[in-house]
C-alpha cells in the first residue's frame, strides 16, 4: 500500500504532523523510512543508519514511533493534503509551500491534458528545507541536482527555490510520476530522453540559458544525437545541461508534427507498445534515423548563424531600453510634483495678497485720513 492510500480523502487542508530523530540521525531518515514502510518497498539503506525492523509488529511500532513522538518546534512538519497530492514541508518553509502547492495545483490538469491520463492515486511532495536533507532523502548532490522523483513510490523530493524556479521543478518532477503511470501497463522503460524532454516541455521549461546552449552547440557541431543522449546525462554537467536542452526540443519537434493532437498520438502509442522506435514509428511514420535527421536541420534554421554574443546583445539592447522607459517616468514623476510645488506655493501667496488688500468679512474698508488744508497748499 502506498502513502498515498493511507490518507483519507477530503478536501484540501493543513494537518501538522511530528517526526522525530531516530538515534541521532535526524527525522529525514525517520521519514524515508516511513516511505518505505507504507510502500512496502524499503528504499535504499543509506550506512550507519538503523534499519526497519522485520516484520509486521516491527513495521508497526516504527510506524508508530515516526507519527507519535514529539520533536522540538525547530523540527516540526507540516502537510498539505488535496485530491491529487500531500504535500510535506517545515513549518519554517510555509511561504514555499504555498508556492509548491500553487505549482502542483496548476500541473496536475495541464501534464493529465498532455498525457491524456485520468485521476490516479496521490502524489507524495517532500519540500527539503536544506541541502543536508535533500542529500539524505534522495542521495543525490543538491549543486547539481535540484529535485528528484521516485515514480515507483510515488514520491517527489524538491529543493525550497525562489518562486519561478520552485513552479518550474515542481511541475517537472510531477512529469515523471506521471509519465511512469502512463507506461507502468507495458513494463517498459522509456529512453531518458523521452522522460526528461517530456517533463521540460510539460513544464514550460526552456529559457534562456537553453537557447544558449543550443546556439553554441549548433555553430561548433557539437548537438548530442538523440542516440547518444542518454548516455550524456552521465556525463560532464555541460553535456547534461545540453542533454536537457535536447531533449526539449526532440519532444517540441514531435509536438509541432501534429499541432492539434500535440503529444499524445505519440505517448498513446508508447504507452500501448512500451518503445520509442515503434511508437515513433505507429504516430508520425518516422524511423530513428529520420527522426534525428529532420530534427537536427531544425536546429540547424533555427540557431545556425547566431551567436550568444548576438543574444547577449540584444539583451543590453532591452536593459537599455527598459531602463530608458524607467528613466523617462522617473522624470515626468518629477516634473509633475515640482508643477504642484509652483502652483501650491502661488496659490498660498495670492491668499497672502489678498489678506492684506481686503479687510476681513464683516468689517468697513479704512479710508484713508485726509491732509491738512494747510499741507495742501503746500
């Protein structure tokens, strides 16, 4: 049974659950090991670390002990439960959260959309508060890799990003659980770079930094072949960055060869046959070879001829001209305020003036005596 199972089905709300340390190891083993008790799966043993004890009586007294025991307030974790996910964070994290919660909400219609799936069991998020909890959650290196998901537990751990970056991964990861739901009924395995181009493109995530490398890559012949990317995201962090980069554009390709069906005469038939080849083959006619030949002349009319200097110019050339559109408010802003200065400071001396031409309401004008007969003639 897996996590998700174990919780009820409600509407969305906060419940604030405690985990403690096991024996000093700090309650992200705690959790890891309630993931694999739920699953029934055990996750990797990390070393040094206590393992579960055997048994159902000993599965239920470490259940017991993770969901029981308090922890100090430094400690505490919270979860956000709705239809398609629970999502776990510190309390701390809480702003993230909201974020991470926002970006789940919006991905769970769009990615089933794209992969033409229907509701299916809930997701577990975990939003690592640091990068010693992303390591012992995940075992990965958090400078280079930003969120991992586990498709077979149904298990998401992200590291707290800003805003942009945290709605980007958060979608990207939900991707891959998906997409093994799509596949799991063949048992087949799709290549890397289906999984990742996928997660990109479902994830509206391709920036600049992309294009840049694709650029570079284009006008030094350098372009990975479609054969070959996976093996590069084992590679050098350049080659997995540009593997990245790739894949999206494979993906984006096949999208554009139907637009009104997008991806999902392709995915229809991978996750009918369960390989790429034949699927490729089935939805658009096309065989590998194909494939990466129109592919790589796409890449060629788009980026060939272009330079990163030429982006980053004309990336000065928008600063520039942003900055020049800031400047201009900036001084109407200012000449407006000095105009009402000018106009609030005649304004207060007319009323001066006219205090001393005329005598107050009510009272008679003085007029002035009248000279001597004598100074008269004078």
């Amino acid at each position: 049974m897996s996590l998700p199972r174990l919780l009820p089905a409600h509407p969305p709300r906060l419940r604030t659950a405690a985990y403690p340390s096991l024996k000093g190891r700090g309650w992200g083993e705690a959790i890891r090991q309630a993931l694999s008790f739920a699953s029934h799966k055990p996750l990797p043993h990390r070393e040094g670390c206590p393992r579960p004890a055997e048994g159902g009586v000993g599965r239920l007294l470490l259940l017991l002990a993770v969901v029981l025991l308090a922890v100090p307030a430094h400690a505490q974790v919270r979860e956000l439960v709705s239809f398609d996910y629970v999502l776990y964070y510190h309390t701390r994290d809480a702003a993230a959260a909201q974020v991470a919660a926002r970006a789940a909400n919006q991905s769970f219609p769009r990615l089933r959309a794209t992969l033409g799936l229907r509701p299916g069991e809930r997701v577990a998020i975990y939003l690592a508060t640091d990068d010693q909890e992303f390591r012992r959650l995940t075992g990965s290196d958090p400078l280079q890799v930003l969120g991992e998901a586990f498709p077979e537990r149904r298990f998401v751990v992200v590291q707290t990003l800003n805003e942009e970056r945290l709605t980007t991964l958060v979608g990207h990861e939900l991707t891959h659980v998906l997409l093994a739901d799509l596949v799991a009924q063949t048992g087949a395995e799709p290549p890397r770079w289906v999984h990742e181009g996928v997660a990109k493109y479902a994830a509206n995530d391709f920036g600049p930094a992309d294009r840049m490398l694709l650029t570079e890559a284009v006008n030094s012949g350098t372009l990975i072949a479609p054969a070959d990317l996976d093996k590069a995201f084992d590679g050098p962090p350049e080659k997995i960055s540009l593997a990245y980069a790739e894949s999206y554009t494979l993906v984006d390709y096949l999208a554009h060869l139907e637009p009104s069906a997008g991806l999902r005469p392709f995915l229809r038939q991978l996750a009918q046959v369960g390989d790429v080849n034949r699927a490729l083959l089935r939805s658009y006619n096309l065989t590998p070879e194909t494939l990466t030949a129109q592919w790589r002349q796409s890449m060629i009319l788009e980026y060939l001829g272009r330079s990163n200097e030429d982006l980053a110019l004309t990336a000065l050339w928008m600063a520039m001209a942003l900055l020049f559109a800031v400047a201009v408010v900036v001084q109407l802003r200012r000449a407006a305020l000095i105009r009402h200065r000018l106009l609030d400071e005649e304004e207060a001396r007319l009323g001066m003036l006219t205090m001393w031409d005329f005598p107050p309401a009510g009272e008679a004008p003085t007029e002035a005596p009248e000279e001597d007969s004598d100074e008269r003639l004078r």
